[in-house]
C-alpha cells in the first residue's frame, strides 16, 4: 500500500482513460488504474451485503435526466435539494452527525446534532425521520468537515440510498489544506495505505492509523491543485502548504485526513496532515494553524448520487458546494504560489486520475471565467425580460377583458 503509481508522463489523459463522468458515462469509480493492471479503487466483490436494488434495479429506465444543485454555505445547517424523496442538507463545522455511536452518548454530546436538527426542522413535514435515530441521515461527515449530507425522508429513500452507497455508485470529492508543498512528480494519484481504526486513548472517540498487517484496504484518488505560502517568521522562513482536491473511493474513519498524514510522511515533508487537525498534529502546531484557521481544513466539494426510484446512474444528482467563508478567509491570508501551482496543473492534465475541473463544473453549469459569468447573466437576463413581457401582454388581456363594453 502507499502511494499510487503514476502512469508515464507522456501519456495523455485520453478520453477513454478518464473516469466514466469526464466523458459523460455517470460518475463512478474506474474498476482498474490506467495501466489496466494494478487494482485503484475499493470496489467491493459481490457478496451478501449487495442485495437486490430496492427500487428495482434492471427495469427499463428514463432517459437521462440530471439535476445539477449549488448547495450555498451557511452558519446554520440548511436543505439546500427537497426532491424525489430525499433531502440534501448543508453542514456546517462544529456540527455533529452521531450515527455512529449509541442514543445515550449522543445525549451526552455537546455540540450541536444535525440528528436534532433535522427532527426539530423536518420532523413535521416528514414523521418517518422523526422515528428514525438516523433521523435518515444516510451518511455521516465528521465534527469539523464542512459539506452536504444526504437524508432519505422515507425508508424506501433511505434503503435505496445507503444501497447506492454500498455499491460505491456515489462521488464524493473534498478539498482539504494539507501542510508542506507537495513535489511536482508526486502532486497527483491514488493512496492506498490500509487503514485501522480504533477507541482513542480516552476511550470515547475514534483514532485512525496506517497498519500493514490489521488494516483494511482504503483508496483515495488525489491532485494537487494550488500552492501556497504563509508569513515570514522571525528568521525569515515560510511555511507552505497544498491545496489538494481528493475523490474518497472508499468511507474509512478519518481516511482522507490519515491518509494526507501518511503521504507527507512518506515523502519526508517538515509537517504531517491537514491544517487545524486537532486529533492528528502535534499541540504546538494546532497552535499555530489557529493563527490563521480555527477548525480543520476538510471540506466536502462535491456530492453526485442516482436519483431514487430511477434504477440506474443515467440520471444523477450533482450537488457543488464552494468553499465556505471562514476556510475562504484561511486562504486569503497565505500567499499563492503560481510557479509551482502552474506545474501542478501542468503535471495533473497528464496524469490525473480524477475527472478535469472543467468538465465537473461544466456538466454542473459552474461559470469558471468571467466570459461564461456574462454569458450565464445573458441568458438570465434575456429569460427575465421574456417573463416580463409575457406579465405586461396578460395584463392587457385581462383589463380588456374587465373593461367594460361601450353600448352601441
């Protein structure tokens, strides 16, 4: 395990080596890595625990048919998608999603529960999430990762969801600060460390580690995207950092945090793991970090999931959610590099594993120049004139119609 191979540099990302959504196929893991050899994803085998589809799977299904959603930030958690029987919620960090543990350490809990949240908030609409501990939530982010969850507001929806969930038919892509600047020939493949998760020293929360021998197989596709560097210190050196964007293949326990750590460490960089890891870094470091970012830099960026009730990945969700304010605010305050940021990019075009940027977010309607930002205000503009229009001519119509008639 470890690192990822990269394929030779003068192979060009084809459209046949890139995962299935950048050319437009639906977004799901690849079954093998480019050199079609060397297994890159955690698709598990079939087994017991991949039941039958819930909603029917095989069926004939609907033309292809995509709803593409920006889930917006916020200090409070808020549902950004109300649809086809699931819900698709924004969580912010500090907020606790308690599915893993019983209901009686959740009582004891002192952060906020998104599980309070969406009974308090939803429970009227929907009683089922009401019963549910779950309270539907069909996946969990940790305390301090920002991003969109998903809820099934029936126990159909929420079956059919953690089934697409079981059969890794879901994309899920992060952002994440990592400390150090990753070399230019390692910026971008897949992790592979096995991974061991286990009660904490306290004996109340969870820790992870690499272990060879005990751990389970993880995969996390990653690319480098931007480089940064902080304020000189007093004897004139610069911290750096990445800005790294991951594809979590697999949903182990702190996997994408632990596996960071892990890579850094590999290649001999100064400090190991994401910026404000209060669980990972050494105290003094979370010090520093706290300077400039006060909660752990590990945002969820992208959610794509099946509709319920299609049976097939023809028509998908496509949730995007920026980045928010308070981690926007963390970047602000570093300097980027754009030499080595322009030689990521010039590397990841060649052998990055995750699908472009420019494809994502055009299959999302993502303006990513200020010519596509004026084209998109165009077209709003032109479709909100016609709509006045259309209100001015049924005015006319009705005045006419309760005007009344003059005698012959």
């Amino acid at each position: 395990g470890g690192i990822g191979h990269s394929p030779p540099p003068m192979k060009r990302r084809r459209k046949e080596d890139r995962p299935p959504e950048a050319s437009g196929t639906g977004l799901m893991a690849a079954d093998t890595a480019r050199n079609g050899t060397r297994r890159e994803t955690a698709r598990r085998p079939r087994s017991e625990d991949d039941r039958a589809h819930p909603s029917g799977a095989g069926q004939p299904t609907a033309k292809k048919e995509h709803i593409t959603q920006l889930c917006q930030p916020q200090r409070e958690p808020h549902a950004a998608i109300d649809l086809d029987g699931v819900i698709v919620l924004y969580k912010p960090a500090h907020w606790t999603v308690t599915t893993s543990i019983s209901e009686k350490e959740a009582r004891h809990s002192r952060a906020p529960q998104m599980q309070k949240w969406v009974k308090q908030k939803l429970g009227r609409k929907y009683p089922w999430v009401r019963e549910d501990w779950r309270a539907g939530l069909v996946h969990r982010l940790d305390i301090q990762t920002s991003g969109p969850l998903l809820l099934g507001t029936t126990q159909k929806a929420f079956d059919e969801m953690r089934y697409y969930l079981r059969k890794h038919t879901w994309y899920k892509e992060y952002l994440a600060l990592m400390h150090g600047a990753l070399p230019v020939d390692k910026c971008c493949g897949v992790l592979e460390y096995k991974l061991l998760t286990k009660k904490d020293y306290v004996g109340v929360g969870w820790i992870t580690e690499v272990s060879r021998q005990r751990g389970e197989h993880a995969a996390t596709r990653f690319e480098a995207l931007e480089a940064y560097r902080g304020p000189p210190d007093d004897r004139g050196y610069r911290q750096q950092y990445t800005l790294v964007r991951m594809h979590l293949i697999t949903g182990k326990t702190h996997q994408i945090r632990v596996h960071l750590a892990a890579l850094a460490k590999d290649l001999g960089l100064p400090i190991h793991g994401i910026v404000g890891d209060y669980k990972y870094l050494p105290r003094d470091q979370l010090s520093a970090d706290r300077d400039f970012c006060n909660r752990v830099f590990l945002h969820a960026h992208r959610l794509h999931f099946p509709r319920p009730g299609r049976g097939s990945e023809d028509s998908m969700f496509r949730v995007w959610c920026p980045l928010p304010p308070e981690l926007r605010s963390a970047l602000r305050k570093l300097d980027l590099d754009d030499r080595l940021t322009s030689r990521y990019k010039q590397r990841s075009a060649l052998e990055s594993m995750l699908p472009p940027m420019e494809v994502l977010d055009q299959a999302t309607g993502i303006p990513r120049t200020l010519k596509d930002l004026h084209e998109q205000a165009v077209k709003m503009l032109t479709m909100m004139q016609g709509m006045f229009r259309r209100q001015q001519a049924l005015v006319l119509a009705l005045d006419r119609l309760s005007a009344p008639s003059s005698p012959a």
